[in-house]
C-alpha cells in the first residue's frame, strides 16, 4: 500500500475503528512536474475531533507544511456521511487564491 491510498474494504467484515467522532483527513499537494512524484506535499495528515470538544459552527485551524500553510475552516454535523473531494488546477499563469466549499443539507 502506497502513502496517502486509498484502503479498499470489501464486505462488512472488515472496518476501522476510531476514538475521534469526527476525522478530517488532508492530502495537498503542489503540482511541481509530469509524474504525481514531482508534486510538493502541502499538507498530510489527519486531525480528529470528539463531538465534546468540537463546536458546531464553523472554526479555523491553520494546518502549517513543507511548502506553505492551508487554513482549514471545519463543522461538526451530527449524522453526517462521508465523501471525497477532489480538484485539479491544471494551468496557473500566476499566484492565486482558492476557496472550496460544501453544501450540507440535514433532514431530520
């Protein structure tokens, strides 16, 4: 298995258990060269939250890497599911600013 892979889990036999109620796992990186290799890594890792200690409206944390710092702005939403975001910037002509967002809808 390679860093920063996905982990395959076939059939309900398997799972992964945490301490955290709430895990936000980072992957950024730098696009440097052709090969995925080349690229920087900005940010790695994983921060986990328990629903005691996080609050539910939005809060920053600045996640500080090799290359430069990301501030991450988080929310604890009860009953939530999982999902992956991916974004490619294919071309930049000069510096820039990215901001990504969600949108969360609760049915209770």
């Amino acid at each position: 298995m390679q860093q920063g892979s996905l982990i395959e889990m076939t059939g309900p036999k398997r799972a992964i258990s945490l301490c955290a109620s709430v895990l936000f796992e980072f992957d950024m990186r730098i696009k440097n060269g052709d090969q995925e290799e080349d690229d920087l890594q900005l940010i790695d890792g994983a921060v986990g939250y328990c629903e005691l200690g996080a609050p539910c409206w939005p809060f920053t944390n600045l996640i500080k890497g090799d290359y430069g710092a990301v501030d991450i702005t988080l929310a604890l939403i009860y009953r939530a599911v999982e999902a992956t975001i991916e974004v490619v910037i294919s071309e930049l002509q000069n510096s820039f600013h990215l901001s990504l967002s969600s949108f969360v809808s609760i049915n209770d």
